[in-house]
C-alpha cells in the first residue's frame, strides 16, 4: 500500500471514480484493501486511495476533494475538525460531533458517521442484546463515544472508565444532552460492577506494537461478551482476559460493516450478506500476512502435525487467503526426485527419505512469502526445526485424533503405517509418541475440530 502525500494527491488526476481516506499518521491502515475487496464484490470499478494529511492541510485537502473524488473516509485526527467544512451533517455524527464518511454530491460536503452501523452489525452478528444489560464501556475517544452512543440509544445500562474520570463524566454527559433518559454512570476501574456482562474497549491499549499494554487487568466476574476495535493483534490484551467461554470479537467486522455502510452512502450499493463474512476473513488473513513479516520477521507460514491433521487442505485455504504460495513439501520432494514418498521408504528406507527431507527442506525455505505444509516427520530432527524457524513461523495443527483417523480412513499412502497388522495401535502409538514433540517446537498451537474454525483460530493465534 501507498500512502500519498498532499503533494501527491494536488498531481493526481482520477481516470475512474475515486474515493480517499484522509488521516495522520497512516502506516496501519487496512482501509483501501477492505475497499478494493467491497468494490469486487460490487462490481464495481474504482480506486481507493490513503492519504496523509497533516492537520493544517486539512481544508485545502477538502478542496482538492471536491473536485477530484465521488467520497473520503476520515479517521485520526480530522473526524471532528472536519465538520466545520461541511455543507450538511446527518443528524447521528451531529450528536456524536464524529464524521467518518464525507459524500460529494452537486458540489456539496455531506458528512455521516458510519462506526455506529459498524458497532451495531458487530452485535447482531454475535446475539448480543444491549437493552437492560450492564454494559461497561473503555475509554472516552471517537470509537468509545460511538459505541457508549449506541449502547445509550439501545437503553442498556452503561458504565463509562477510563484512566480520566473527568474524561469519563464529560463523555456521560454529553451523551445525557441528547438523551436525558439514559442510565449512565461514570466509574474508577475500581467502582466498576461486578456484574457486568458486556465489556467493550474503544481504547488502543493493546494494539501494536505495544501489544502487551491492556485496559483492564481483570474482567468482571459475571462477563459473557468482550468486544475490542483493535484488531492488530487479532487477538488483543483485553480478549485474552476473557474465560474460554467467554464470546470475544476484535474490531474487523465492525472495520468491513462501515466501509460497507460508507459505499452505500456513495453509490447505493447493496451486499449480500455472506459477503462481509468472506470479506472480514480475508482482511484477518491480510492482516496475519503483514504481522508475519512487521512484526515476527519471517517470510513464511510454515504448518506441522500429525499426518492427517489437514495441514494440505489448511495450507491452500490459507496460501489463498493471505494472498502467498502453497507448498506441500512432501509432494515438492516428490516432484524433485521423480519418486513417491512410498516408493522412496520402500526401495531406499527412511533414513534415504529423512535425509532428502532435509535436503529439500533447505530449498523451500529459501522461497518468500509461501505457507509451507510439511510432512509428519519433518519436525522430529532439530537440524530441520532450526532450518524452518529461520526464515518460518512454525504452527502446529493439534488435530483431534478421532478427526486424524477419519481424515486417514481412505488412505493407503503412508509408508510408517504399511504392512502393520494393528494399523489403528500402531497410529495411536506414534501420535502420542510425536504430539508432545510437535507442541515444543512451534511457535504456536492450534486446535479446532472443524475446518472452517481451524483457519480462522490459527490466522487469530499470529
């Protein structure tokens, strides 16, 4: 992704209809991604832009706006100083004094709030039912007066915290102008119920790089539902404080629901809905993607586990997701040697096999930017773990064993398991054998008895 200067964008000259996020700094965003992916599955053709622009440069880049785009998106820190460049305000972003999304039309400046629908599409997706639920809300910037906006609005019993209890009571108050009926109450950290059941963070304690940072070191005891807009980590500081029971979302469904609700406001365009889950994903695996290489420093995706564990079928999906290569190494040995795995145990043994995985290995981790499947084995020998870790980022598939004997039900192409008369004992006994060995060595583990869970945990787990 470009980022343009205001220099930049006063040179451009638009070919089709063009649409812009305007922000300062802009080195994080995922924004023209999400909206080139809306624009495909609208079928539309048209460009997106990110733009930098420094808060002095604001109105002129407003003017520049006019007259060379159909719509801008804005995030930190124009949403509020661009209302006074308005020629119109829905009534939402003016009691919310917050404008994400600007609309040029007959040569007027319309702006509207988007992150409401966002919010409130993120909690329907999940079951989530704001009225009468005590609902606490983090922190008092534009995202948290949003959702404490909507929580308000959905008559749900909202607590206010943050560092600045000043902040916090301002925040309730200004919410109590418009809607003087609300329960709102603003609170310590310390004061906060111990009944809560839906806890929301608008604060970026969490997010990357300082990742480790949280709003909260405990959540409610009584907490059924954890929403954060950070979504880098996809996993954030204030999620993993949730019990396992506990639902949690980060914030990039809300990211895709009001971009969709901004290309509505500009072209009317309508989605179907199972567009916005496939297009969520592939902004989480474009996001796994860049924290491979921003934030781990390695070039590959690389999968172990038992045979059976679906690292194949798991690398594809994924290899197509996160926009890389797939390689299979067993089938990439193969290819090279001009033999099967199985012929190879067969007329030279495992120790020639063991040896040509190595071997090979060497190669394919030479190759940037793949997500690498590797044989069962590949991981018992140090000397291979030290190849892969040095340019891969090493996951294990804690497949089930019942869901690795129904993957191998149909398969007769595994040399360890050949001519055994016990083939479910002999299966048994070396899962058990490998399964402690795999954990060690990887980076990470993930476990999920479906496939559709499996690829999503694991893009999350990076």
């Amino acid at each position: 992704m470009m980022v343009l200067t205001l220099e930049n964008f006063k040179n451009f000259k638009p070919t089709r209809p063009t649409y812009a996020l305007f922000g300062w700094p802009l080195g994080h965003t995922m924004s023209p991604e999400l909206h080139s992916q809306l624009f495909n599955a609208a079928n539309m053709e048209a460009d997106y832009l990110a733009i930098a622009v420094k808060p002095e440069e604001l109105e002129e880049a407003m003017n520049l706006a006019k007259e060379k785009l159909q719509g801008i998106n804005l995030t930190i820190p124009h949403k509020k100083a661009v209302i006074d460049l308005l020629d119109a305000i829905d009534p939402s972003a003016m009691d919310l004094h917050s404008v994400n999304t600007v609309q040029f039309k007959n040569g007027e400046a319309i702006g509207y709030n988007t992150d409401i629908f966002g919010f409130a599409s993120t909690l329907e997706k999940d079951g989530i039912e704001l009225k009468n639920k005590k609902t606490l809300v983090i922190g008092y910037g534009g995202a948290s007066t949003v959702m404490a906006y909507h929580c308000a609005k959905s008559k749900s019993n909202l607590y206010i915290t943050g560092r600045s209890l000043d902040k916090a009571y301002k925040l309730k108050n200004e919410l109590k102008a418009s809607m003087p009926s609300a329960k709102i109450t603003a609170c310590t950290r310390k004061q906060i119920p111990k009944d809560v059941e839906i806890v929301i963070n608008g604060t970026p304690l969490g997010m990357y790089p300082n990742e480790e940072k949280k709003p909260l070191y405990f959540l409610p005891r009584k907490t059924k539902y954890v929403f954060d807009t950070i979504y880098n980590p996809p996993k954030t500081s204030t999620m993993k404080l949730a019990k396992r029971d506990v639902k949690t979302r980060n914030g990039i469904y809300m990211l895709v629901m009001q971009a969709a609700a901004a290309q509505t406001i500009w072209n009317n365009t309508q989605f179907e809905w199972n567009v916005f889950d496939s297009i969520a994903r592939r902004v989480l695996a474009q996001m796994a993607a860049k924290r491979l290489r921003e934030k781990y420093n390695k070039n590959n995706l690389v999968l172990c586990g038992f045979m059976g564990s679906g690292k194949t079928t798991v690398g594809k999906k994924l290899a197509r997701f996160m926009g890389l290569k797939h390689i299979d190494a067993d089938v990439y040995l193969e290819e090279k040697e001009g033999r099967t795995i199985s012929e190879i145990f067969a007329q030279d043994g495992e120790k020639v096999f063991r040896e040509l995985e190595i071997k090979y290995l060497k190669e394919i981790c030479q190759i940037d930017g793949a997500v690498i499947s590797l044989g069962g084995g590949a991981v018992l020998k140090p000397e291979n773990v030290q190849i892969i870790k040095q340019t891969g980022f090493l996951i294990h598939l804690d497949t089930p064993f019942y869901r690795i004997v129904k993957n191998l039900e149909s398969s007769s192409n595994r040399p360890l398991l050949d001519k055994r008369t016990d083939r479910m004992t002999e299966m048994r006994k070396l899962y058990n054998a490998r399964k402690h060995i795999y954990r060690q060595v990887s980076d990470r583990s993930v476990r999920s008895p479906r496939l559709s869970e499996l690829v999503e945990d694991l893009l999350q787990s990076i």
